[in-house]
C-alpha cells in the first residue's frame, strides 16, 4: 500500500466527524455524536494499607469519565513486584522518567521529607509500568481492540465505523486499494480515533497522617534542637509541636496517575493493513502469528499527576466511615484526571455546546472547574478541496463561577436549585456549566480547554 495521505476526498457522508441526531432530549437540544478520544484505565496492585479492600473498591466503582470512549482491555492491573526494577535500569533511567518522578512529588506538593514514607518505589514505577506494557503487549490489545479481532485474528472496522461515524463496510472493501476515497477513510480514522487511544496508569495509597506529621515534627525539632538562642529554640520547638497536633488526625487519600499514547501514524499503519490485517474471508494463520509477535504497537509516555484528599471521620457525619473512604477515594481520582486534562492538550478532551444561548455545556466540578477557565469554541467544516471534516475556531468562552455545575460524585441526589432572594424568581437547576462571552454560538459546537 503506498503512503496514507489525507489529502483524498471523501463523501461528507462517510467521514461526518460530528453529527446531530433527530431525536430530542428532555431539554430541546440536539443530541450530538462527535469523535471522542478513547481512555483504558489500569490499576497499579499494591502491598496492604490501612482501609485497603474499601479505597480499591471505590476505584472500581467510579464512573468511566465520561468524556471519553471506554477501551477497556483485558490488562486492567499489574503487580509491580513482578516487574522489578534492577540497578542498571535505575542508572540508565531516561529524562522523561525522572522528569515523572519529579512530578509526582510536586503534584501532592508533600514535603520531600516525607515522599519516601508515602511511597518509596515511586521513581522506579515508571520504569515497572514499561515492562509491563512490553510483557502484556498492552499497546497490541488496544490495536486488536479498534479492529474487533477474532480468535482466529481476523480483524473488521465496525468498531471505527460505530465510534468515528464512517460506512464500515465500505471501510473493509477499501483496505488494498490504492482509491482516493479508501485511503483518505482509511488514514482519517488513524488519525481522529486509533492515534487518540489514552493508557491511565493508576496507583492509590490511603495513609495515617500521623506518619508524615510525626516526621515533619521530628525534623522540625532536630532543626530547632541547633538553635543556640533559649528563648527561640524554645519557641521553634513549640511550634513543632502544635503543627504536629493540627495536622495528625484524620487519612489521607493519594491518587497517582500516569498518562500514556497509543503511536500511530501512517508508517505503521501502511505495516498493519500490508503485512497484518485480514478479513474472515482471508484467514491467514501467518499473519494471525505476525500479529500476534509483533513489536510494531508502542505507548509512549506523556505525563503524570497526583492527587491528595484528606478523609476527617466525624460523629455529625451522617455517612458511615466506608462512605466517606468512598467518596473521598473517587473525587480524588477525578481530580487526578482533571489535572491530567488541564496540563495535558493532547488529552484534553473536546466537549459540545449543550446550548448556544445560554452558553451551556455538560462539564463541571468534576473536570476542576472553579471559574474564570477559558475555553476555545470550533465549528466543523467541510474542506472544499479535500471532503474532510476541519475545525474552524470561532471564539473564546469564559466560565461563569456563578453558574458551576457540581458533578462531583455524590454531589448530590440530585441537582439542586440555586437559592433566591425575596421577590426574585427562582434561578435554573444546576445541571450544566454556563459560559460568558460570545454570540451566534449552538448546540453541538465543539469546546476545548485553553492552557
């Protein structure tokens, strides 16, 4: 197959990136299909720590964000024990890798004093996590994912025509053609859909802050225990003790997550449709070997994030202490991905217009919103000369902090009125995010995060 370009035409109505349905919703607006990009989530298995079976079952009880595609593979958690890290790997440890470990102190902004207590493997984490990839073959389930391989290893597109809104069966017919069309679909969906496949590696830990005072005081009174002023030395070690006493009580919930990319481009998928793909009606027991050995997939690594929750139990507190771990542990991973999506553009996912007036879209508390976040507004187009779906931007929103919807789990039971004052009627329920600035703006246009 000679080079994918994207530069072929294409009907509008095989390549259609986003598209309003018929069907209304409660609310009068369109419902909007788009291109999402697509997430797999994996948990880091760990040793035992206090309130453990309860904080890992509220991982697996979260919601998948639901800004994204779920990939969900058969690699959802790994052992790194199993994957340990030798002597020669740590003095060959690459930038990006202490670059991640780097991040993940500064993202809980925890005093360098007290990361090895909280977690002491965590600059050879990254370089367990690739092993695990490799040995797993993460980056080829992922791809066999996308083309709904077969035991037997035959592959179809209905996965991409479903997700990216292309005829499928078209799709197939074209893989071995050199038309226009064939490759211009073809190299489309590679680039809006396989290419935007996230791998979120997650590790949790639920500690006493107990610990981390205790050493905080400790060193602090080592410090003080060198002053040579009685009267100070005195007052520094006063003050070490009432912080310890402030700060001691309650857990901590620590979320961290690293951030991986599928590579795709038009070199390897000219390997995968030549020398890879079959359909059920060519099976090819070679290639479902090639396939099946191939070091062709890779993830690469974009970043990481952590996050800190403090868990306080309180006998006003009218959920149970499992209750509160619960909440704490999945806000906490939100937050996590909110991090990831702010610092990140290549994950930061695209969201449409609920309404275009007023500006209203369904985001909120739970993507970090607080107010004042700036988003950029596009409109899809079609390209006269190439028949592909372009983003046209059309203006920048500001979010209202007035008028934040909090989607947080467990929020609520359900959305809450905002209060009136006397002789003002009473304001819409929260159940969507406005946004200021702008005009001319509908349902369906795309927004997207600003850095």
């Amino acid at each position: 197959m000679k080079k994918i370009k994207k530069t072929f035409f294409i009907a509008i109505a095989t390549i259609g990136l986003i598209a309003s349905t018929n069907a209304q919703s409660k609310e009068g607006s369109l419902e909007v299909k788009y291109r999402r990009s697509s997430l797999h989530t994996i948990l880091v298995e760990t040793d035992y720590f206090p309130r453990k079976e309860t904080v890992i079952k509220a991982y697996n009880k979260a919601p998948f964000p639901n800004n994204y595609n779920d990939h969900t593979i058969s690699a959802e958690s790994f052992d790194p024990k199993k994957y340990p890290v030798l002597a020669s790997e740590r003095s060959e440890r690459d930038q990006k890798n202490h670059e991640a470990a780097a991040q993940m102190a500064s993202s809980f902004n925890i005093a360098a004093a007290t990361k090895g207590i909280i977690d002491p493997d965590a600059n050879d984490l990254p370089i367990s996590i690739n092993k695990f990839f490799n040995d797993a073959k993460v980056a080829n389930l992922l791809v066999a994912k996308w083309y709904n391989r077969k035991p037997d290893g035959s592959f179809d597109m209905d996965l991409i025509g479903s997700r990216g809104f292309y005829n499928a069966s078209e799709m197939e017919a074209n893989i071995g053609k050199s038309s226009a069309r064939g490759l211009a679909s073809i190299s489309d969906a590679g680039e809006e859909l396989i290419n935007n496949t996230f791998v979120v590696v997650s590790k949790l830990n639920f500690i006493s802050n107990e610990i981390a005072a205790a050493k905080i005081r400790d060193l602090a009174k080592d410090a003080a225990a060198k002053i040579g002023n009685e009267f100070f030395k005195k007052l520094a070690l006063d003050a070490a003790d009432k912080t310890y006493q402030k700060t001691k009580e309650g857990y901590s919930v620590l979320t961290t997550s690293f951030l991986y990319q599928l590579v795709w481009n038009d070199s390897i998928a000219a390997v995968f449709y030549n020398d890879l793909w079959m359909d059920k009606n060519k099976i090819d027991p070679k290639k479902k070997e090639a396939f099946d050995n191939t070091h062709l997939f890779k993830l690469k690594y974009i970043g990481t994030e952590g996050s800190v929750s403090i868990v306080l139990f309180s006998l006003k507190e009218k959920r149970t202490e499992d209750q509160i771990i619960e909440l704490a542990t999945i806000r906490n991973v939100d937050a996590v991905f909110a991090k990831l999506q702010k610092k990140y553009d290549v994950f930061k996912p695209k969201v449409p217009l609920y309404t275009g007036n007023p500006i209203t879209a369904k985001i909120g508390m739970k993507e970090g919103l607080e107010g004042g976040e700036k988003f950029e507004v596009f409109e899809q187009t079609i390209d006269e000369k190439t028949g592909l779906t372009k983003y046209v931007s059309k203006g920048k929103i500001t979010v209202d902090k007035n008028l934040i919807w909090d989607n947080r789990y467990n929020a609520s039971d359900g959305p809450a009125e905002l209060p009136s004052t006397v002789g003002e009627a009473s304001k819409p329920v929260l159940d969507r995010t406005t946004f200021k600035g702008g005009k001319d703006y509908y349902s369906g246009m795309l927004i997207r995060q600003i850095k």
